[in-house]
C-alpha cells in the first residue's frame, strides 16, 4: 500500500506528466502545496465513491463556466494520478471499489447473514456495498447506538447523526424491496458473562461495589 510520501511523490509527477494540458492550475501545480491540495480532493473523491470517470461523465451536463473548467482539470489530474498509482502501489481507499468490482455479476452474499457492530455513520462506498449486501442476503442485522424513543424522526439528540443513518437504512432497504423487521432495544443482554456487566455498569463510578459471584471471565 501507497503511505503519504509515496503519494506526493506519484502526485507531482502526475502534474508533472500532464504539463501544458494543465491551464487553470498551470501555476498552481508549481507550488509543492498543490500537491497536498490535490491529494486531500482525490481523497474526498475516493470516500465519496467517486472515480475520474465518473466525473467525466458529469461534465457535459454542466453548464459552461469556470467551475467546469476545474472540475475537468480535477478530473484530468485524479485520472493520471490513479494510473501511476497503481502501476506499482495499492492505496486504502480503493479497496472498496475494489470489493466491489470484485463482486459484479456475483452473489457472493446470498444466503448469508451479515452483521454490522458499532458503525455511526457510513461513507459514500460503504454505502454502495451495503446496498449490494442488503439486495443479496438472507439478513442483515445493524447494531446502532440511539434514543428508542427519538429513533422514527422526532426532536434531535445526542444521537441525532445515528438517527438518520438509521432512517436512511430503512429507506433504502425498502427502496430495493427488503423487509425491515422492528427494531429490537438491546437491554441488559449485551453480557453473558454477569462479572463483566457488573463490570461495565460500575467501571466509571466512584467506589465500584464487591462482586460476589464467579469472575473466572476477567483476568488482569
């Protein structure tokens, strides 16, 4: 995998490879700076699932104008970047895409369960293979940290950004025809092993009260 030297290195050369087809960035593509500035946009792109060619599908919709001039030229940069990257290197953040290649024309969830444990919010990509997994699956089962009480939409809370990843995984199951089951409230069922409850409940406290039962499950 690509660390952060390597991809400043493969990113000045990339400017440096496209030279005079650069005109809005010619100047800027100078200054070591840019090179970072590029890097954190590819970035952006990757997490929100967005690749060169992508956005050069979106280009002829856009209206003429300096923007679609940067957008065209970010697009230009990011496509001969990912092309010397992976001559020789992989990065992170293609590995969903990757997954996902991987598994066109495969259904390599059907039947299975798939569990997703303490997620509080969920990127573009992420969001791209849940799809796949909720259409493939014979179920799939989200443990999320929120208010019983506020979970269908009512006043925000301290879990307000779980909530609408919450509500935006309902209608997305039920955009590609999925059940949803009702939720289930996990209380006082997370432990088997009673030491470690008593534990968990009295970690933070001031004075943690004696446990008189079996703690062969704790060791230090």
């Amino acid at each position: 995998y690509a660390e952060d030297p390597a991809k400043a290195i493969l990113m000045s050369l990339a400017l440096e490879e496209l030279g005079d087809r650069l005109e809005l960035y010619s100047r800027s593509a100078r200054y070591p700076n840019f090179v970072n500035s590029m890097l954190q946009t590819v970035a952006e792109f990757k997490n929100a699932g967005v690749s060169p060619e992508e956005l050069n599908q979106v280009l002829p919709r856009m209206e003429e104008g300096g923007f679609r001039e940067k957008l065209s030229e970010t697009a230009l940069i990011y496509a001969a970047y990912q092309a010397l990257l992976e001559r020789s290197f992989r990065d992170p953040l293609d590995n969903l895409s990757r997954a996902l290649a991987l598994l066109q024309d495969k259904r390599y969830f059907a039947g299975y369960t798939v569990y997703f444990d303490e997620f509080k919010s969920f990127t573009a990509g992420e969001n791209r293979l849940i799809q796949r997994i909720l259409s493939e699956a014979k179920e799939v089962i989200f443990s999320l940290c929120l208010d019983p009480d506020r979970a269908n939409g009512s006043p925000a809370s301290v879990f307000s950004s779980v909530q609408e990843v919450y509500l935006r995984l309902i209608q997305t199951a039920r955009k590609l025809g999925v059940r949803v089951a009702s939720p289930m409230k996990l209380d006082g069922t997370y432990f088997r092993s009673e030491a470690l409850r008593h534990l968990e409940q009295h970690l933070l406290t001031s004075a943690i009260p004696a446990f008189s039962g079996e703690v062969s499950e704790i060791r230090t």
